[in-house]
C-alpha cells in the first residue's frame, strides 16, 4: 500500500517530533512542516484564522471543461432562486433535448467534489446529481451554472477562528416536498464547532413525508446522528461536549421529540426516527427554537434569490461576517 499523504494535528510538538522519528523508522517519511496544500484543498494560515479554500482546484476544473462549455460569464448565485428540475429539464418549461452524459458526468462529478469547503453550492450540486442516468440540456446548463459561480468565487474560503470553550452547535431544516418528481422533502444541517462550520449535508429524504412537521422530524433525526458521531469523537481527542443545542424554526417538531403521545400526525412515523427523542431524552441534545432569518441551514435545503442567499452563505462559511459580500472573488 501507498500512501500519499498524512496530516497530523496536534498541539504537542514534543509528541510531533517523536511521531516524525517513529515513522522515518519504519517508512521512507518525509515531513513538509506546516500544510498550505493537501488533496485540492488550500490551507491559509492567517494570525487570527485559518482559510480553506479550493481556489486551484475550482481553476482546474474551469480550464478543463472551458472548450466543451465555452466561455463562462461571471456569476453571483449558483442557481436561480426559483430553479426547481425535473426528469424533462427545468420544471416550467418544455421538454429539453437529450446532453452529453458522459460530458455532463465528468461535470458533475467534479461539482461535487467542490463541496468538500463550498456548502454554498451543496443544494444545487445535489439537484444535478439526480439525473446522471438520463441529463437534458436544461440540467447541463444548470451544472454550468454552478461551475461558473465556483469560477467567480474561486477565492472564497471556509474560515476557522479560534474559540476559548468550544461547543457544538446545530442548524437544520426541511423544504417540504422540495422535489418535484418524487414529492419528497429535502433536509439540510449545519454543525458548528465554536465559530467554525464543520459538517454540513444537503440531501432529499428516502421517503415522502406527511407534513412539515415530518420532514423537520427526520431531518432532525438525520442531523442527530452525524451530532452524535462528532460528539463521541470529540470526546476521545479531550473535548467532551455538554448538550448540544438544535435550532429548529418548526415548533410542532420541537414538540414532538418530547411528547411521547401517538397521535394521527406521529402513528405512521417509522421508529428509526424517533431516534431523535431519546437523545433528547438522554440529555445529549436538546432542541430550541429559532425563526427562519437566522435559520443557518436553510441555505442547505432550497436555491434562493441573491441577497438571501449571499446573507446565509456569509453565516456559513464565515460567521464573524456581518454583512453579506456583493463582491466577486475572481472573474470567469
């Protein structure tokens, strides 16, 4: 086996260097000091932060599609904020002519892999990877969309700030049968770590739900899990974490994880999901409500207009930012 690269992290330089000596031992090791690149991703020590970002990646990926696409005009917003697709192309239009699959494939594909430090662009990536078997030109356009925003944003980064007790805090949210093939819901969570986003998902739900109220439910459930994965791990590396607060913008989901009360709207509810109230009731997490404005994951569940989407996108990747940039990162 092969292994390219290896990041450590830790606080300890005396434990570093010991690392270093172990491994030089038993492999041909060499160590690079501090990372600024590793797997695509630019890592920028700042003094008071540290920025991620896919700059030379997203450039890449630009010149590699740039004949095949053609020129690519600057863009503020990855999707319209009205976008909804289905099988035959956008939903309020005719039906669009059969694309390139292997074209929009390979597109596609590397989209997705710009999300690994871009969940601004996590909805509509997941909108376009639906229909890979069978892409129109409408979901062509759609995907060159989104590079052309990754182009004129290349710049953008995630940024990670020092906190002196860091805490893990969730936002998650439903779009009520956001699809509009199969009437499904779509959820999306963000989870913070003091300042810093950590972890976030965008995706539709396996199965169609009621109500609203339901599709928060599962989407809490969903958000639930990752939570407690992050929770055991902190707790290993020496960061054991006290209850973790969910901002939820649903009372009737708030509602729910506590009252135990089999109603018409909670009897059909598979059990899995009530995964969620026992970890509420196990005092891991516990559910608080917020209205939608400062809904952080909301951004994660549905395309928006520019100005809601460039305020929300500001809170996601850089929290400390007031007030949303207009402004472009690059050019296309």
């Amino acid at each position: 086996m092969v292994v390219d690269d290896l990041l450590l992290a830790t606080s300890n330089l005396a434990y570093a260097d010991s690392f270093r000596t172990n491994m030089s031992k038993a492999f041909d090791f060499k160590a690079m000091g501090r990372p600024s690149y590793m797997i695509g991703l630019h890592l920028q020590h700042e003094t008071t932060c540290l920025r991620i970002s896919q700059r030379q990646y997203i450039l890449d990926v630009g010149e590699r599609f740039a004949q095949r696409l053609g020129p690519f005009r600057p863009t503020f917003s990855p999707a319209p904020g009205n976008l909804r697709l289905t099988k035959t192309g956008f939903s309020d239009q005719p039906v669009s002519p059969s694309a390139n699959i292997d074209l929009y494939r390979s597109l596609v594909g590397s989209l997705m892999y710009a999300v690994v430090s871009r969940p601004d662009v996590a909805v509509p990536v997941s909108m376009c990877a639906r229909f890979l078997a069978s892409p129109t030109e409408a979901h062509l356009a759609a995907a060159r969309r989104i590079l052309c925003y990754l182009l004129s944003t290349k710049s953008m980064a995630l940024v990670y700030t020092r906190t002196a007790s860091p805490t893990l805090t969730v936002y998650v949210d439903s779009s009520w049968a956001a699809d509009q093939d199969t009437r499904r819901s779509r959820y999306g969570f963000a989870v913070f770590f003091g300042r810093a986003l950590v972890s976030w998902r965008s995706k539709l739900h396996s199965c169609v739900s009621l109500s609203s109220a339901e599709a928060e439910y599962i989407g809490a459930t969903e958000a639930c899990k990752e939570t407690m994965w992050l929770r055991f791990l902190l707790s290993e590396i020496g960061f054991p974490q006290p209850t973790t607060v969910f901002h939820e913008d649903n009372a009737a989901c708030i509602k729910m994880t506590s009252n135990h009360i089999v109603s018409g709207r909670n009897k059909h509810m598979q059990l899995k999901m009530h995964y969620v109230r026992e970890r509420v009731n196990g005092k891991d997490i516990s559910l608080t409500y917020v209205s939608t404005k400062p809904q952080r994951a909301d951004l994660l569940t549905k395309n928006m207009p520019r100005p809601a989407f460039e305020l929300f996108r500001s809170q996601l990747l850089n929290p400390l930012s007031l007030v949303p940039s207009t402004t472009s990162m690059g050019g296309c």
